[in-house]
C-alpha cells in the first residue's frame, strides 16, 4: 500500500488565538487535551458482564487521530463542545436525568401522545374478501396479545432517554450460537408459532462487536453487524431500533452507536429553568428587608452589642401583621422592597425555552392555556400533530412493519405484501362535527344512488366499512343486499313510465 502524503495545514492567526484562549479557560477548569478528546473514544460499557471475557470492543479508524489530538483548533472546538455539554455523559448519568420531572415530563408527553391513537392493518389494494378480513383480524389480535403498542412506546422513551430504542425479537428454541446469525423474515427463520414476543432492552445492556470502519462503501459502514449483550453475540437483524436523531460517523462510537439524546439536548435549557425557578423563589422570600434605625454607640462596649442583639431578637419575634410592633421614641422603621414586576414573565420564557427544544407545545407540556390577549393554541396544536404523525411514519413505521412480518410468519409461515399499516388521524372532532359530517356524508350517498352513479349495497359497504359510522357493526354481507340492487334498478323504469307534472294538461 502507497504511503499517504502527509498535507500540512496551515493555521491562521485567528485559530492560534482562539485555541489559545480555549486552552487557557480549560486548564482554569482542569480540562486537558487528552480530556477533550475523549469526547471522541469509543462508548465502554459502565456495566460489568456486557462483554464476555477475553473480548475486545472494536475501534474505528483513526488515521487523522493524532493531528485531531495536538491540533489548535481541533483542541479548541472539542473544549467548546465539552462546556455545552454535548459530549455523550454515560448511561448511567443519562438515566439518573430522567428521575427529574422536567426531562421525564418531555419523554412521556412525546411517547404517550404519538401513541393516544394506534391504527389499523388494510390492504394495500382494498382487497375486502371475508379471508382478508379474517387474516387481518388475527394478525390485530396477536398484535394487541403482544403488546406491540405498549413496546412501541418504550422504544421511544428509551430513544429520547438514552439516544436509541431497542426491542428484541424472542423466538422458541433459540440457541446462543444462533443469535449472533441473521434472522431472515422467512419461514425458515421464523417457524409457526415459534415467536413468544418483542422486548424492550436498555442500551446500558449492549455495545457493538462488530462494524465496518474502513471502507465507507461497505454495507456495515458505522453500523454494528452484531452487538454484545450481557456476555451473547446478537446479531442486528433480531432487534428492532428506532433512532430519532443520529449522530455524525465521527461522534457514533462515543455514543455507542446511537443518537442524541432528547434529555441531553434539553439539559442547558432545564438547567436555566430550574435557575430562573430557584432565583424567582428566593426573590419571593426575602423580597423585603425592614430597616430598623437605631443608636449605634451602644457597639462600642460588649453590653451594649448584647442589648443590641437582644433588641434585634425581638424585633424579629414581633414582625407579624397578627400582632403589634413596637419601637422606641429615638428608633425609626424603613422597609426596603424589591419590585415583583416581570417575575413572572421570565420564568414562564425559561419554562417555554424546554418547550422549545424538544418542539412540544406549552399547553401540553404544562396543561396550562397561553393567557393573554387573543391567546390561542390552535395553530400550535396542529404543528404539534404534524410533529406526532412525522415521528409515528417515519421513526416508529418500520419498527412495527417488522412486528407484522414475523407475526404473519409467526401464524401461517407467509407474509401478505398487500397488508400495510394505517395510522388513526390524531386530530379529534367533537361529538357535534362527528354528527354533522356523518349526515352530510348520508346525504351524498343518497345522493349519488338516486342519481344511479352508486348501487344501495355499495352505499351501504362504505357506511359499514366506515369506523365512525353508526352503522359500522351491521354484518358485511345482507341478504337483502341483492334485493335493493334490483328494485334500485326496477324504479328507474317505472319513474319514466310516470307522467311529469304538466305534461297531462298538454296531452288534453
């Protein structure tokens, strides 16, 4: 192999001075070079019994390493990242944030609301044969057994606790040796009623064994083939992920291969809060300080300072608007307070700022109404379930495509292309509305059948396929259904055969 060129880069002035600085900050606070680029170096799991015995933990390449470690600049960017705190922390610090309700509050209002409405399995091509219907009602049925809703929604805590959501797919029978090879969504892999069900595992438990870091055009480039987990090899393709927000290539080994964390990039805008909450208390508490004007001579002789003191003592014992305070003839009172104006207003911009990051609106983050004048949540609400079915589609879709799959191989060894996921509308009508839309939607049906252009059972199928219909529990097939078809079809002549009003006049 060719030896690689060294290229020198030339550093400005402007980079000296900044890396300069940089370093004389980090060395007032115990920050070295070596501690900075440890911000880099591979996750190590906290967690003794991760990775069996005489195993080691992959390294990415590191051709530029050294020049990242003793460049200026580098040096200066990494303390730059390390004081904003962007640095991956460890789980265990992660999962103590999450005993905060502030950062708790965020992952369980994301989760629980994204999954309010679940959905439904249709066919891809309106296939509404009594097989398909059947079939797709099984396949709900092992869903809601499994509790693949519920799995679903700790994957997405997990994601934004810890950077990535993880549930394993547990077969019968499976052997040690055969979890670290590829599970394959056929019924070879996947036999008939071999599947006990989907867990969810915390990444504390899991670190790479295995992933390509050399050739960028590889399938495996930065992705763990197979993972460690408690002493077994598991091969990728038996757990189900979902990682909302990823990480650059160079950041995925510090952060074990997962995203960021929703908590970590909320942590400087909760500690401002829990700042501004704190600084608001204390100004409530001693918003007023009473000045008590008094003769100061007596502190030149130690009896004096005791009266003093004394006088002091019950000063203070007696300041109650209850009772009675009482002052000497050559004593004055003053009291010194600081305004409450606006107090309130900065604590609710920091509370809003949480808001803000973690893009969930305030009414929901603190069931509190905007006030003010012509204050309104509306347009925030629907950006906020624009946000949900986003997150739903793209993050928690392929996860729960997956659940189908080896529930389908789980029951019968096959897997119907035309079943797809829908998700129910996260937007909610009232009682009224629902009414009201059912009527006018009536009325078109009735519409479009007198008009010919749709039969009365076809009507009849769309009212019954439609959930929100009344009529939503009638049976999908009546005998009587042919029946309409043909006097449906028999009215048409016998309204021709009838005479229009006018028309007898004329013929007398």
């Amino acid at each position: 192999m060719a030896k690689r060129k060294q290229r020198t880069k030339r550093v400005s002035e402007a980079d000296l001075a900044y890396a300069s600085d940089a370093e004389d900050r980090l060395a007032q606070e115990g920050m070295t070079s070596e501690r900075a680029s440890s911000l880099l170096a591979p996750y190590i799991p906290e967690q003794k019994g991760v990775v069996p015995a005489g195993k080691g933990i992959p390294k990415p390449a590191q051709d530029s390493a050294e020049s990242m470690r003793s460049g200026l600049p580098w040096f200066g960017l990494l303390g730059q990242i390390f004081q904003e705190g962007i640095g991956f922390p460890g789980y265990g610090y992660l999962s103590s944030l999450i005993l905060r309700a502030e950062y708790r509050n965020i992952c369980d209002t994301i989760a629980s609301k994204a999954l309010r409405k679940w959905g439904k399995i249709i066919s891809r091509d309106n296939d509404s044969s009594d097989e398909k219907n059947e079939r797709i009602q099984k396949i709900e049925a092992r869903m809601h057994e499994l509790r693949c809703r519920d799995v679903l929604r700790q994957m997405l805590v997990h994601d934004m606790c810890f950077g990535q959501g993880k549930a394993a797919i547990i077969l019968k029978n499976t052997a040690d040796d055969e979890l670290s090879k590829p599970l394959f969504l056929d019924a070879a892999k996947v036999g008939k009623k071999s599947l006990i069900g989907f867990r969810n595992i915390e990444p504390w438990w899991m670190t790479p064994s295995a992933y390509e870091s050399e050739n960028p055009l590889d399938e495996w480039f930065y992705r763990p083939k197979t993972w460690w987990m408690m002493g077994r090899e598991i091969h990728s393709s038996r757990l189900l992920n979902i990682t909302m927000r990823p990480v650059p290539d160079l950041f995925k080994p510090a952060f074990n291969f997962g995203g960021m964390p929703l908590t970590l990039m909320a942590k400087p805008y909760v500690t401002n809060w829990l700042r501004a909450r704190q600084s608001v208390s204390d100004m409530l508490y001693a918003y007023s300080v009473v000045v008590l004007k008094t003769d100061l001579t007596t502190l030149m002789s130690a009896e004096g300072r005791r009266n003093l003191r004394q006088r002091v003592k019950e000063f203070t014992a007696l300041r109650n608007n209850m009772g009675v305070q009482i002052c000497g003839q050559d004593e004055e009172v003053d009291i010194l307070a600081s305004p409450l104006t606006g107090l309130n207003d900065l604590q609710t911009a920091a509370l809003e700022q949480i808001c803000a990051v973690s893009k969930i609106p305030v009414v929901e983050y603190t069931s509190n109404q905007p006030s003010g004048l012509n204050a309104s949540s509306d347009s925030e609400l629907e950006c906020w379930r624009d946000t949900l079915t986003a997150i739903r589609e793209n993050d928690c879709g392929p996860a729960l495509q997956s659940m189908i799959s080896v529930i389908q191989l789980d029951m019968d060894g096959k897997i119907d292309a035309d079943l797809i996921w829908r998700w129910d509308d996260l937007n909610e009508v009232s009682e009224t509305e629902a009414n009201k839309m059912f009527v006018e939607k009536s009325r078109a049906l009735s519409q479009l059948v007198e008009d010919e252009i749709l039969r009365p059972s076809e009507a009849r199928d769309d009212l019954r396929q439609d959930p929100s219909s009344p009529f939503s529990r009638i049976g999908l097939k009546d005998e009587g259904d042919d029946a309409l078809d043909e006097q449906a079809q028999e009215e048409p002549s016998k309204r021709n055969d009838r005479p229009v009003e006018g028309d007898e006049g004329e013929g007398a």
